[in-house]
C-alpha cells in the first residue's frame, strides 16, 4: 500500500510541476491543483498508513496502538480549505488576465514567433 | 485570569473583528469604516507597546526572562497552540503596528476610495503578520502566513489594470507553490518527530534515529526554501519587484514588512533548531552564499531600473540579501546589529513607499515607461467585477489641507530616504551598518569565517554606493530637471505619516544605545533557547477552572 501511495504522489508532483512551468494559465492552475492533492495525501501519509483504524478516541478502548493519528487528518482539512480558497482567488485573476490580455498566456501577451 | 494576561491574543483578535465589522458595512458608511480601522490599528499599537514594555528587563517580575506563553483556549503547550511573547515577538508587533498605522492614515487621503473592501483586507494583512510573530506553532505559522498572503494578493490587485493583474497573477502562483513546500516540510518534521510546537522540537529532534534524523533534515530544508521565498531571497524573488512595483504606494508601504516575516521566520526556527549556538540558521552557510548573491542581484537591479517604486522594491531585496548573508555567517553577536538593520529598513522602505506615491504625482501624464501601465483605459473591461480604479495620478481635486512647500518637503524626505537606505550618517542606516560591519569584522572565530566577513563588508559597502549611484540619479530627474514637473497638492495626511516614519528612525539613531541595549538582551534569548523551551512547555495554566474559563471565551485555536 506504502508504495502505490508513495507512486501516486509522485506522479501527482512530477504532472503538477511540469504543468506549473507552462506557459498557459490554465495549465498553471491545473499544476497547482494538482500539487495541492500531492500536498495533501504527503501531509496524510506522515501519520502513517493504517487500516480499519478510527482517529477519534473513545471509552471503550482506551490503547491509543488502536487508532491511527488524528493531527494530520485535522491538518489535511485545513490544507484543502485554504488551497481550494487560494485557488479560486487565482481563477478569478487567471479569467481577469484573459479579459484584459485577451489572450491565455502568463505574460498576458504571446511570445514573438 | 486577569485582562492583562489576555493582552498576547489581541493582535490576532482585534483585527480579526475589525475587518469581520468591516466587511457588513456598507459602502456609504465611510466615516464609521475609517474609525473602526483606525481604532483598531490604535489598540494594536498600544498592545504591542505595552507587550514590548513587558518583555524588557524593566518588568521582569511579570514575566520570566521576558518569554509570555499564552495558551490559546487554555491548552497547556505541545498538545494545545500557544502564543508566545518575548522580546523578538513584541519588537516585530510593534513594527508592525507603527507601519501600518502610518500606512492607513496615508491611504485615507484618497487611496481607500470605494470598490474592493480596502479596510478589510489591510487588517486581514496585518492580522496575518501579527499572527505570524506571535505563533509558537509550525502549523498555525502556516495558516497566519496564508492570511496574510491571500489579503496581500487582494491588495496587489487594488486598482487593477493589466500590469496589476498579470503581476499579481506571478506573484499568487509564485507564493501558492511556496506555500506547498511549506506544508511538505512541516508535514516531514511532524512524520518524524511527531510535534508541531516549535519549542517542542529540539529536545525530540536530539532522540532522533539516524535515518529519521535525514528525513527530518529534508522538511527542515524544505521549509527553508519556503521561508527564502518569502524572504526574497535570490533565486527565488523574481516575483518581489515587479509586486511591490505595481501596487498602490501604501500598499507597497505595508507589504515593506512582508518579507521581514520570512527572515524572522528563519531566526526564529533556525534558533530553535540549532543544537550548537554557533550555527543559528537552518540552511547555514547556503543562507551566506545566497544572501550575499541577493544583495548583489538586488543592487544591480537598482542600477538596471527607472522607475523609482520598482528601484525601492530592489532595495527591499538588497536589504533581505543583507540580513540573510548576516545571519549565515553563523556569528551569534551579529544578530543584534541585524535585528537593529531590519528595524530600521522596514521603516525605511514603508517610508520611502509611501513617498513614491507622492512623487509619482509630480509628473506631467502618466508614466509609460517600465511596464506600469496606466489604470485609466483599461476600468470598463472591469466594471462587471464592481471595481472602480482609483486615480492613481491625483488629478482629481482632493478635499482638505494640502501643506505648504510641498516640493521642499519631498526633496526634504527623499533625501532622508536615501540616507537611510544607503546608509549613511547621520541617520540610523549608517548606525545599523556600522555595527554590523564592525561585529562581522571584529568576532572572527575561524579564517573562514574572517574572509567571509570580509566578503560581505565588500559587498555591503559596493551595494551602497551603488544605491546612492541609483537614488542620485532618479533624484536629480525627479528634484532638479523642474520644467517638466508641476508641484503636487499635498494632503496632510498624506504628508504626516511619511515624517513620523522618518522621524522614528531619527530617535532610533539618537537613542540607539538603549535600543541596541534591548536588542542584545532579544538576541541572547534567541540564542538561548533552552529559556524559550522550558518557559513554553511549563506553561500549564494555573488552575482548572481558569483553563476552562478562557476556552469558553476564546474558543478553540485550531483553524
């Protein structure tokens, strides 16, 4: 499981890198989102992978060996509100961009052929 | 608990609240919007005041050794998020509320007109870098640095236009892929030392197996990386100038402190980290090299430059270059002089800032040239967003006193500016080098570590007299070539917060003694961080039902 994990965030940072350094916004954004669930499943897999194992304590078994850690769950979440809010903030200046440009490239004008 | 013992979570609340109030008001209500956030800033202010006033050896006997531990919702640290207090946390908050402060009163003139909730997003923005000082979390250390940032991406947008908008579209994916390996590096350090609170660390970084202890290097790194974007540090600033180049002037001014989080960051990590005192940073002597190449990029960027926002932002990164080189040499006496440089730039470049806003408006038309077009052709392609552009130009008649003299004043204010951020005497930039220089030269452990000292003496001095080179010359064109000029219309409230800025640094040079004073005491407890630990992590709270009291009133911490 360890490993078909670590090869999906892999695979997820290698693609979202390579799109972050293109030239389209759109690509960009798409980098990005995909960076932020490499980030997010990175944060997850630091509390260990476990199966059939709850993050919350209850009374009836109070061996803490039985649960798995409930701070990067709780990190996670914050990680995706604020990535989801920053990322829309980011749609709305990459359709500004288009509005104003007129065109879909970062620099907000095409490269000279 | 008394209110006093409450003092600590103000700066985060009370902005908070400000800009939450702010928000549901309505555009009309102008006069109730600039009290609240005036009033807000005015609490910060004393706030930070009183905390400084606490942490100094004047009222040791209401802290020990000048560290408060405020544990947020009563959770006693490392399981529950506390704010810490000591002298380096207070003297940022104090900063921080003495620039923004002068900032708002300078965007009351007219800069703050109706469109995007300008008031809201600036408290947000200082919220975020109040947080960020105060936090003895790694986590929330992130999430305050995401506040700060995504009002800083609204405030880069204000005014909007072509260049604000493809900038602050560099900037947001610049800051967005920093704020990822930010996370990954916290999320390395917590995998394998299994703790967030930055007091907590070190003692569990030394039981550390082998093969963890590589692991927990890599996030240490990583995280490094994240904190030399922030800090503008070459390579990674080639956002910095062209952000601080677009934006309005005082909103440039209150962004002079930003990069200022990145280098507190990596003092105060790297502090906490080190297990010998010597090497005090985490990326150690990467953090010489890189910052000595940041502050020769950011000088020839000065040269290279015409226009005189952007030639400020290179400053901004001349001065990081300068800090960051300072810090990696690795000389513990060097970081009082450098805490004494970065005080004095930051109200520097708010000052010099806010004046670019003001000299913009000696120009005959609107510049064309180095990117920065103008607002004007461009509003109706944006009237769906509901954003109007401000004027930034001012030909439109403002209402109030205008000062007298107002070329004189400029004149008068650039050339303390330039004193400043060259470093000259009388004033308190040549004090802050000097001391720097002379440390760096007079403690030299190794031969290494002299001839480094050397280097970063050479540079600091060529970078100067290259800043002069440059400011000279935009100075002769702005003062002295008249026919092309018209003398501006100064607001006094314009004009006031530039002088009280500027007048700051002139009681921090006439009173440098006491302020070195403090700032070697700030720096002793940096480098003694065994006080910090145990003062943080004793922090239990003194009786049951007071823990509980406070949670009810304060909620929880965890975002």
């Amino acid at each position: 499981m360890e490993l078909v994990y670590a090869l999906a965030v892999g695979i997820l940072v290698s693609a979202g890198v390579w799109l972050l350094l293109r030239p389209r916004t759109f690509q960009v954004i798409m980098g990005l989102s995909l960076l932020s669930y490499a980030t997010n499943l990175f944060i997850f897999g630091m509390g260990r992978l476990h199966m059939q194992r709850p993050p919350i304590l209850n009374d009836a078994a109070p061996d803490p060996s039985l649960y798995t850690d409930p701070v990067p769950q709780a990190l996670v979440l914050t990680a995706i509100v604020i990535g989801f809010a920053t990322t829309a903030l980011f749609l709305v200046v990459l359709l500004a961009l288009r509005g104003l440009s007129g065109t879909d490239h970062v620099d907000g004008r095409e490269p000279e052929q | 608990m008394s209110v006093l013992d409450h003092l600590p979570v103000l700066p985060i609340i009370v902005p908070l609240a400000a800009a939450t109030v702010m928000l549901l008001l309505s555009e009309s209500r102008r006069g109730l919007r600039t009290s609240i956030a005036l009033g807000s800033l005015l609490v910060q202010l004393a706030v930070a005041l009183t905390l400084l006033y606490q942490t100094t050896d004047a009222a040791a006997h209401i802290w020990d050794d000048g560290i408060g531990v405020y544990p947020i919702g009563g959770w006693p640290a490392p399981f529950g998020i506390v704010l810490v207090v000591d002298r380096l946390s207070a003297m940022m908050l104090s900063l921080v509320a003495i620039v923004s402060l002068s900032v708002l009163v300078y965007s009351l003139a007219h800069w703050d007109k109706p469109g995007q909730p300008f008031h809201s997003l600036f408290q947000l923005l200082v919220m975020g870098q109040n947080g960020a000082f105060l936090t003895g979390d790694l986590f929330s250390l992130f999430v305050f640095f995401e506040i700060l940032l995504a009002a800083s991406y609204g405030l880069v947008l204000r005014g909007t236009g072509m260049g604000r908008v493809r900038t602050g579209l560099h900037y947001i994916a610049v800051n967005l892929a920093a704020s990822f390996l930010f996370l990954i590096g916290v999320a390395l350090m917590y995998g394998t030392v299994g703790t967030l609170n930055m007091a907590d660390l070190l003692g569990r970084v030394a039981a550390l197996e082998p093969d963890e202890r590589a692991l927990f290097d890599a996030g240490a790194w990583i995280l490094g990386i994240a904190f030399l974007v922030k800090a503008g540090s070459w390579p990674l600033n080639s956002w910095l100038p062209g952000a601080y180049a677009v934006s309005m002037a005082p909103i440039a001014a209150g962004f002079a402190i930003m990069t200022k989080v990145g280098v507190y960051a990596v003092l105060r990590i790297g502090t906490l980290m080190s297990e010998d005192e010597a090497a005090a940073t985490i990326l150690g002597s990467i953090l010489y090299y890189t910052g000595l190449v940041t502050l020769v990029s950011g000088s020839i960027g000065m040269l290279a430059t015409q226009h005189l926002k952007r030639l400020v932002a290179y400053s901004v990164i001349v001065s990081s270059g300068l800090m960051l080189a300072s810090l990696g040499l690795g000389v513990e006496s060097v970081t009082a002089p450098v805490l004494f440089y970065l005080v004095t730039s930051v109200l520097t470049t708010a000052a010099f800032f806010l004046l670019t806003g003001m000299t913009d408006r000696t120009r005959l038309q609107a510049p064309v040239t180095d990117h920065i077009e103008t607002d004007r052709e461009m509003m109706p392609d944006y009237m769906a967003f509901g954003i109007r552009a401000p004027d930034p130009y001012g030909t439109e008649e403002e209402v109030g006193a205008a000062i007298p003299a107002a070329m004189a004043f400029l004149g008068l204010m650039f050339v303390c500016c330039v004193l400043l951020v060259t470093g000259l005497p009388p004033l308190p930039g040549f004090v802050a080098k000097f001391t720097l220089l002379s440390v760096v030269l007079e403690t030299t452990p190794t031969v290494g570590a002299r001839n480094a000292g050397w280097v970063l003496a050479v540079a600091v001095l060529a970078t100067g007299l290259v800043g002069i080179i440059a400011l000279t010359r935009i100075g002769m064109r702005l003062f002295w070539s008249s026919t092309e000029r018209r003398t501006p219309r100064l607001h006094v409230t314009e004009a006031a917060p530039v002088a009280f800025l500027v007048l700051v640094c002139l009681v921090l040079a006439a009173a440098s003694a006491p302020v070195m004073r403090f700032l070697e005491a700030t720096a002793n407890s940096l480098h003694d961080p065994d006080t910090y630990i145990t003062t943080v992590l004793s922090s239990i709270p003194d009786t049951h039902g007071d823990a509980e009291s406070s949670s009810g009133d304060l909620g929880g911490g965890a975002p």
